[in-house]
C-alpha cells in the first residue's frame, strides 16, 4: 500500500513491501518517471525480505524542495532511516542511480550493494542541461515528450508496444514542472567522480545496448571507476529496462541478493 511520511522536511511518498527475513532491496526511479517503473521487476523478486520503492522530490505524490543530487540521496537516507531499513541492495536507474551513488558514499551503513542501471558518475554536459530547461520553460513536458520517449525506449519497444508508450508519454507530461525542472538541474551539477571513486560496497552496472540517454560506454566507464564492479549490458534494451525487460534485470537483481 502506498504510504505518505515527512522525512528530512518533506512528505515523501513510497511504498514498502513487508518482508519477513532477508535483505532488503532500494529501488530509486529516473527523471520524469515515479515509482510504479519497477513494479514488473518486483513482482519477479523473493518474497522474503523487504522492498522499498519511492517518488522522489518533485515527482509521482512526493513534494518537491531537493535542489541537489545529495539532497535526493538525503530524502532517501531519511525515509530508510524512518523504516529502519539498513544494509539494503539500492538499484537505481538513471537520475536514480546517480542517487544510489551518493547514497553509498555520504551512508554507507544504509547500503550493502548497488545495481546501478544506465546511469553515469556525470550524465550530459551543463550545456546539454541548460538547453532541456530552457524549451521546459518555454513550451512544458508535451513539447518534449517525442523526443523524451525516443531516448528512453527502443525501437522495437516504440514500434510494438504503442499503448504501453502511450502510457509512459502520460506518465511524463503529467509530472510537475517544477519537479522535473529541479531534477534537470540537479544532474547538470553533479558530477560524482571523485566520491564514487571511493565507493567499496559490491557493485554491478547495467546498461541498455539501444540506450540513447546513457550509451552502454558511460556505464562501463562508471564500472571503471568503482573498484570491484560487474559490468552487463541487455541487448534490445534502451534507457529503462525495468520498463522494457523486466525479467532479465528481476533476474540481475536477485542474483545479487543472493550473494548475501
């Protein structure tokens, strides 16, 4: 059941599957998307230890004010902390795993391991940012959806599956401007480089071979950087692949719980 909490001065929206023993698994969700990304991959997961997925600040029913990457990561390390969640597997993809990072590296008692999906250490350049803003504030989220959905999903995805991104589209341009504005403007300034550099904790990166957001050569630059780090890429899959191929990225995650 979704559940509403203010945690580090926000009301934070989530919803925390109860789990009797087990580790618990993070799942934090990309910009202009909120929770229900992962709902597919979850329904594949065991049933034995706690899942927890969230709107971050701004997006799905989550109040916006974080201006900054380590302030979203901030938002998380709060709910987790209200929840008593600790040494759980964070998988976050884009934006999300940008806040995974973080959350690795200013708490780390809060994360065991990492799954970070089609994300960077550094995603774009600012001037890449400043030009997303800028048509954001002139025309709003519907001018800006084809070319959004383009970048997240394959082209098969596009071709065979036009209700499911006809609901994605929906999911986008209903965000709140504002919202997705901040997002925008907290990737532009990070740049986790030197932070995740340090990062120790079991990791494993996973990119999209049809990814147009985050190509398969950032995340494996990312997987670089981390000592230790597996590194995967999903043929046909784009930018989301807890969207597009559910039941490969179910099967990563698990595998990773398991090695305990």
């Amino acid at each position: 059941m979704p559940e509403f909490l203010r945690a580090n001065g926000r009301v934070q929206h989530y919803r925390l599957r109860e789990g009797a023993g087990g580790r618990g698994i993070v799942f934090a969700n990309s910009l202009g998307t909120d929770m229900r990304i992962w709902d597919d991959v979850i329904a594949r997961l065991p049933a034995d230890g706690p899942v927890l997925t969230w709107d971050k600040s701004g997006h799905g029913l989550s109040e916006a004010g974080a201006t900054s990457i380590e302030e979203l990561a901030e938002d998380l390390a709060a709910l987790m902390d209200a929840l008593s969640l600790r040494e759980a597997l964070v998988c976050g993809v884009s934006v999300g795993g940008m806040i995974a990072q973080a959350l690795a590296a200013a708490r780390p008692d809060l994360v065991a391991g990492l799954v970070l999906c089609n994300t960077g250490h550094r995603i774009g350049t600012r001037d890449n940012w400043a030009e997303r803003i800028a048509t954001l504030d002139a025309s709003g989220l519907d001018a800006m959806a084809e070319n959004v959905l383009e970048r997240w999903f394959s082209p098969t995805f596009r071709a065979e599956r036009p209700d499911a991104l006809a609901g994605y589209r929906a999911m986008l341009t209903r965000m709140p401007r504002a919202g997705y504005r901040a997002v925008c403007a907290a990737i532009r300034d990070a740049d986790l480089t030197e932070r995740t550099r340090e990062l120790r904790c079991p990791t494993l990166c996973v990119a999209g071979e049809a990814d147009m957001a985050t190509p398969p050569e950032l995340v494996e630059a990312l997987a670089a950087l981390i000592p230790g780090a597996d590194y995967t890429c999903l043929t046909g899959v784009g930018h989301l692949p807890c969207i597009e191929d559910p039941a490969r990225l179910a099967k990563l995650v698990s595998a990773r719980l398991a090695r305990g």
